[in-house]
C-alpha cells in the first residue's frame, strides 16, 4: 500500500500529470511532471482502464502496480507526480515482470523530465 502522502487524489492532480513528459513500454505507460513546490514527495496516480480486463482482472492489475511503486518509492526522487496507466498486456504478466518494466520506465520517464528542467 502506498503511503497517503504519496497518492494522487485530485482529477487536477491526475489531469496536470497526464499533460507532462511521458515513456511507456508493453506493459505500462508512465505520466510524470514536476509537482507544485509545496509538495516535496513524489505522488503516484494508477489508471487502469476496462481494456485490460474484467473488474476481477483490473483490480489484480492495480494491486500489483501499487505494491511495485511501494517498493520503487525510495528509488525515485522527490517532486514529481507520476501517472501510471496500464496496458491491456499487463492483465498476462507476472508480477516480476510488471515490477522490472515499471522500474525500468519510471526510472526513465522521471530522468527525461530532469534534463528538461
């Protein structure tokens, strides 16, 4: 489970992310923008539409990239608001799988915006 400070809540919140830098892979898509200067953490936004699967399917899917991100939170620096957005692939992969390429692209995503700034 994410810790609250670190969840993406607000429609604005989820919308402003989505209209930053962005790098995907088979399995996932990631959003990321720097956040407002008042929110030194990095937040994290899951989206994971009926395209994946049934509600069963979904539900697994987003648990699964919860608990990843959880472990990937130290990895990431702080001040970026990332959207993660599933791909109906993800619903076939494992959960190794889904943590290796949602580390691999974050990690990615979050250092493209870095440059640009």
């Amino acid at each position: 489970m994410l810790p609250a400070p670190h969840r993406l809540r607000r429609s604005e919140d989820f919308a402003r992310a989505v209209r930053g830098g962005r790098h995907g892979s088979r399995l996932v898509v990631v959003h990321v923008r720097p956040s407002q200067p008042t929110v030194p953490e990095c937040r994290v936004g899951f989206v994971v539409s009926k395209a994946v699967g049934n509600a069963v399917t979904r539900n697994r899917v987003k648990r699964r990239m919860r608990a990843a991100m959880a472990e990937l939170l130290p990895q990431l620096p702080g001040g970026h608001d990332l959207v993660v957005r599933a791909n109906p692939a993800a619903a076939e992969s494992t959960y190794g799988q889904l943590r290796a390429e949602l580390e691999r692209v974050a990690v990615t995503a979050v250092a493209k915006v870095e440059v640009r700034a």
